[in-house]
C-alpha cells in the first residue's frame, strides 16, 4: 500500500480466540472475565475525585522533564521505600509506555536491538518497532523459575544490540530479579556499552518475603547506564491519570549525559499534562498506600482460591512465583493453550493462552489475579472442571 510506513503495517487479523470471544458476547452468553486486568474496573480504591482538581491545574509551567514539585515528591515516595533516589535523577512521562518510545530515541538508531525477556507481556515488539529498533528475544529459563539467566542474554546480543529490558517482577510470571542475576547482567550490559531498562510497574507487589530480591535498580550503585521505570497505572491502579516515569542511574558521566538528552527530547513533546503532576504528591500520600494494600489482600485472596479450587489429582499446576497481577498454569500440552481456552470460553470463562506471552516449552495459561473474589471463585471452579481429565 502507498503512502504509509511500514513499521504502521500491523496486522489487524483477528485470532481465533478473539474471534470465538466476539461470538460469545454477540450471543450475550455470560462471562467470566479472568483477562480483566483494568484496576479500575474491579471494585479497588479510588482517590477521592477532589485530589485530580488541585489549585493551579489549568496553570502551564513548561518543564521537559516533569515539575520540581512532582519530582520531588516522587523521590521522597521513592526514597521511602528503600531506593535513595534524588528528583533530579527522575523524568517524568505520561506513561511507561511512553518511556520505553523515548529510551529508544535515545539509546537506538534505526536498525538496532533491544533484548526483551521472554516469556513477558506483548509490549515492547509495537514499541520498538514504531521507533524502527528490532527486538529481540531472551529466554528466561522455566527451570530456573523464569528467572534470568545472564548467558541466555548473552547469547541473545549480537553487534547492534543497544539494550537489556528485564521486567522485575516479570509479568505475567511474578519472579523478581535476584541479587546474583541483577550482579551479572550489570556487568555483561557495562562491559558490552549496553543500557539496562528494568519495568519495576509491578514491583510493589511482592507477595512474600524472599531473601536476595531486588525491588528496584533506583538508586545502586550498577556499572551501566541503568533507567527503572514505573508509573501511576500500576503503582495506583490509575491507568487514565496518564503519568509514568523513570529514574536514570549508573557511571555519573553516562548518566548525566542521558539526562541532558533526555531533557531535549521531552522537551519537544512535552507530554505530561499539569493536574496530575500537581495532584502526586497527594496521591502517592493518601491513596496509594490505601490502594496497594487492597489489591495485595485481592491477588492473595485469589492466589490461595486458585489452590483450593485445584484437585489432588489435577494433570495442571500453578507456576511457582512471588509477585505481581497474575498466575500462570501449566496445563497438558494436548490439547494445548488454544483448544483448552477455547473450550473454557464456551463453559463461560475467559483466560489468555500462554503463545500471547511468548512461553514456549509447554503449554501455559494465565490469569489475571484482579477479578472480583465471587468472579474469580466462580470461574476457578468451571476452570478446574473444564481442566479436568475425566471432563472430556
Ligand atoms: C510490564 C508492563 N510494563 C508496562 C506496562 C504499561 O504501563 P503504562 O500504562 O504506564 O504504559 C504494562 C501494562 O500492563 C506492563 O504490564
């Protein structure tokens, strides 16, 4: 087709599973959504509406990297969960997303690489490919817990390679980078001229107390230029607030110069729009302690639902992991992921297959640990059924 690029060329197929859902809900046959991963839409805290409005919010202070104030407060925040980080250190974008975009610009020309863990959430290929930057796959080893393994990315980095993203904890896999790992890949990314970018969107919900984890790379002491992003999505369940973020660290000199470019670029788009900005400070004081600690109480309540809803004798299990959204099952790989969530639909209930992750080496399902304790009891419960071998 003339006239347009081809990195804009996305296939817009619909795949089985979609369209078996499309059916479904044309039908207006009930379902028991285990993709819902909108925290807004599962009865969580919101903030009162009144913090969104703060004096000034139609006021414009133009500043490429985010308002003194709103740094400042996000340091503090930052700096009270164990990361000493200073707010001149940390840009402010309107998603995590959008840092990823911008990281390319900063880091890529077009034609170079980025390493990407694999299995994780299907984010970075759009990203990257929309800023003309290859991705290619690392394998985070299932026998290693879908820990990393620093000679996977090794093995995975060729002359063009710019980048390692680690997603910590992974999602949907809920493992945390550990000390030794975060050790090696620090080292292999200095030693190569490579970036370190670790997604810590869902790091503030570990589920339990596990010595050598590492919560964030803010604020160490590493031998790369290291970027640990989040944002306001994840860490307050406020996806449409439109604000994400980035802490910038590493060797002084390197890291300064990413600042000073980083400042050009966001200065030409100056994305961040005031009222959140303003509203931060409140919000990361009032509702996200308050918001956080009811989704913590819901994935756990959940998690533990998921066991008790598993018979002794279940040919599927729960994949070991310690944090984040979701819980991953492996099931038999016959029928497989997209036959057994295909039969789940037509018994009411929606989960995703393991290939929309990238899993390989099994058959996987995963769900979203958000729902509604009554939807998710509900639909574990057909789940179980559904995977049951005498079910068929
Ligand atoms: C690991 C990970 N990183 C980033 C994002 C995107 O976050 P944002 O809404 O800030 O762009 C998601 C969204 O689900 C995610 O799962």
């Amino acid at each position: 087709m003339s006239g347009f690029s081809a990195r804009s060329d996305f296939s817009r197929t619909p795949n089985p599973l979609a369209e078996a859902l499309s059916r479904h809900r044309a039908r207006g046959l009930p379902l028991l959504d285990l993709t819902e991963s909108n925290p807004t839409r599962a009865g969580l805290p919101a903030p009162e509406e009144a913090l969104l409005a703060p004096p000034g919010a139609c006021g414009y202070t133009p500043e490429a990297l985010g308002l003194p104030s709103a740094r400042g407060a996000l340091a503090a925040h930052l700096t009270a969960r164990g990361a000493a980080v200073a707010p001149e250190h940390l840009v402010l974008t309107a998603s995590t997303s959008e840092a990823y975009g911008w990281l390319f610009k900063l880091l890529c020309e077009p034609g170079d690489n980025v390493l990407v863990p694999a299995p994780s959430y299907p984010l970075f290929e759009h990203l990257a490919r929309l800023e003309g930057v290859e991705v290619k796959p690392y394998r985070l080893p299932r026998a290693h817990g879908f820990g990393l393994d620093v000679d996977e990315v090794e093995a995975a980095r060729d002359a063009r390679t710019r980048a390692v993203l680690v997603v910590n904890p992974g999602n949907p896999t809920g493992h945390y980078l550990h000390e030794g790992e975060l050790a090696a890949l620090a080292d292999a990314c200095a030693r190569h001229g490579l970036a370190l970018v670790s997604d810590e969107v869902f790091s503030d919900y570990a589920w339990d107390a596990e010595p050598a984890r590492v919560a964030t790379v803010a604020g160490r002491a590493l031998p790369a230029l290291t970027f640990a992003l989040s944002g306001l999505s994840k860490v307050a369940g406020l996806p449409g607030l439109k604000l994400g973020w980035m802490h910038v660290g590493g060797p002084a000199s390197l890291r300064d110069e990413a600042l000073a470019r980083l400042e050009w670029l966001t200065d030409t788009y100056l994305p961040v729009g005031t009222p959140v900005q303003l509203a931060l400070p409140a919000l990361l004081t009032q509702h996200v302690p308050r918001f956080q600690a009811a989704v913590l109480e819901r994935v756990r309540g959940n998690r533990r639902r998921l066991f008790q809803a598993r018979p002794a004798d279940a040919t599927w299990d729960v994949v070991p992991a310690h944090g984040g959204w979701s819980a991953v099952l492996r099931i038999p790989r016959e029928p497989g992921e997209e036959a057994t969530c295909l039969a789940l639909l037509d018994a009411g209930v929606l989960v995703q297959p393991g290939f929309f992750y990238d899993f390989g080496g099994g058959a996987f399902l995963v769900l979203s640990l958000l729902p509604q304790p009554e939807v998710f009891a509900a639909a574990v419960d057909v789940l179980a059924r559904v995977l049951s071998p005498s079910a068929g």
